[in-house]
C-alpha cells in the first residue's frame, strides 16, 4: 500500500458475512486454507476511520502458497487509487476444478492520470457518493460551461477556470468513468474549448482572443450532450440561470459567500487564489474545502436519488 501507514486492511467474505475459515495473518495479508466455497476479497479503511485517507494507493497480489512448486502462480492486480472510498472489493476466488483456482476481478484496468486536484477532487466525490464509480445505467457526461463576462477576464488568466476544470475532471472520474471533460465558453455562441492538459489556462485564453469578453454572457443556452445524460457545472463569478438537457450546477468563483444563503441557489462557491498562490495551490492547501465544494455541485444528484 501507497500512502497513509496502516491505513487499510483486508477482509473475506462468504455469502456477505466475514469467512471464518479465512487466517488473518495481519491487516495486509490474509491466507485461505482451502478454496471450497467462493472468497470475495475486499479492502476497508483501518481503525475508526470511515473512508480511505487521501494518496491511499492498493497493490494487491493473490497468489498460491506452493512447497512444490519453485514459482507458483501468482494473480497481480492493477493498482488502484481508493482515496475518498469506504470499501472496495479487489476480487473473488473460486474453485475452479480438483488443482486450481480461479480469481476475478474488475480491477484490471489502469486509471486514468489525474493532476492532484483532481485526484483530491474525486476522493471528495467519492466520499460524496459513496461509490468508486457510478453504474454504468446512472453514468452522466460532464460540462463545464465557462461564462465568458467581462469580469471572468482576470479569473480565466489567474488559473480559476483552470482550477475549476480540474475539479470537473476529478468528479467525472466517478459520475463517467472517465470520459473526457466537455468544456464551453459560452458567449454569443458556444465555443467548445479543449482541456486535455492539466492546465487549461492557454486554451480559455485562445478562445476568448478568438470570441472576446462580453457583458452579462447567457448561460441559459443549453449544452447538449453528446452521449446521453449530463451535469453541467457552470462557471462564473456571479449566481445565474443555467440550462441544460440534464442536471446543472453553479460553481461561483468569488470571495463572498453570499449565494450559499440563497435557498434556490443550487452549486458552490470557491473563493479566489490569495496574493501570490494560485488557485490549484489554494485548493490543495486546504482539502477541507474541496470536500465542500465538491459535496455540494453534486447535492444535486443526492436531491434526484431520493425522488
């Protein structure tokens, strides 16, 4: 395990209940006596903590405990980041014949590389939601529409909007398995803006050279997704109306608070880069607010949960 020391440790289950047959060796390592039934292999977070500390990264192997053999077979899952996760399960083994064994797992895909406010931003996600990854009959293509206002101008050459796409990516890795981030200056028209890079900054600069700041830019053109279902997160520095064909969300980039009193507000407010940092720094330094702004762009999805 990368990250935290002894910060999970795992567990077997049988027919939903702990495996008493199983040998807890230590929090790391477990040994199954005899595969007669099917183990499913999980990792929990150790202690009294409730989900997976921040840069928890798993490597796990399952492998056969063999006298005679010189180099038994041994299964190495892909590892995988489970920041922000109560749980996961790694794998399931089974009895496969009198000599062997088999061993599943979905874990057999690399994720996909994430800047660290993303990856701090999808721990909050997850821990929003309680999920590794939506089911794939819930999954949401993600947008982010930029306003593209006058007053956006300083926020979009600061990092802010950069900032904020980050932050879109980190909740995409959980709302769409990581399908690319959609973004949109929205001015006169709709300007798509690439953001493969992890700053985004020169592109937003490009496409407001190519289009120009306007004055009180309309979000309520909506954005239609391209593969079903979406959320759109718009971004500016005041509250506004937004449309979409899905669910929409506000993050105001502002020093004032104030739109959280609103109670038709529907989003979050990330104040602005102190003098001297920039926004991705003001945001990795204090993790308790990227828990918060994130848990409540995604309030939205708890309020269509329970209906």
């Amino acid at each position: 395990m990368a990250g935290v020391t002894g910060g999970a440790e795992l567990v077997a289950r049988r027919d939903g209940s702990i495996d008493p047959s199983v040998v807890v060796h230590s929090p790391g390592m477990l040994i199954v006596p005899r595969v007669d039934h099917d183990v499913v292999i999980s990792a929990v977070p150790a202690g009294s903590q409730s989900t997976f500390a921040q840069g928890t990264v798993l490597h796990v192997t399952v492998g056969l405990d063999s006298s005679r053999e010189i180099d038994p077979d041994r299964a190495q899952l892909t590892p995988r980041d489970v920041s922000g996760l109560s749980a996961i399960e790694l794998a399931t083994i089974s009895p496969a014949g009198a000599e062997q064994i088999s061993v599943t797992t979905r874990l057999i895909r690399p994720e996909l590389p994430l800047s660290p406010l993303a990856r701090r931003a999808r721990a909050a996600a997850r821990s929003a939601l309680g999920v590794d990854q939506l089911p794939s009959d819930r999954q949401l293509e993600v947008v982010v529409l930029v306003d593209s206002s006058l007053s956006m101008g300083s926020l979009i050459s600061d990092g802010s909007v950069s900032a904020a796409v980050d932050l879109a990516k980190g909740v995409a890795a959980v709302l769409s398995a990581g399908a690319p981030v959609r973004a949109v200056l929205a001015g006169q028209t709709l300007t798509e803006v690439s953001v493969d890079n992890d700053d985004s900054t020169s592109a937003f600069q490009a496409a407001v050279a190519a289009t120009g700041l306007g004055v009180g830019a309309t979000l309520t053109e909506p954005v239609v997704a391209q593969n079903g279902a979406q959320l759109t997160i718009a971004v500016t520095d005041a509250p506004a109306q937004v449309a979409s064909r899905g669910l929409s969300t506000q993050l105001v980039l502002s020093p004032s608070r104030a739109a959280l009193a609103d109670p038709n507000f529907v989003g979050a407010v990330s104040p602005p880069p102190r003098q001297g940092e920039s926004a991705v720094d003001r945001l990795l330094s204090e993790p308790g607010l990227v828990d918060d702004v994130v848990g409540r762009l995604l309030a939205v999805l708890q309020v269509r949960k329970t209906l």
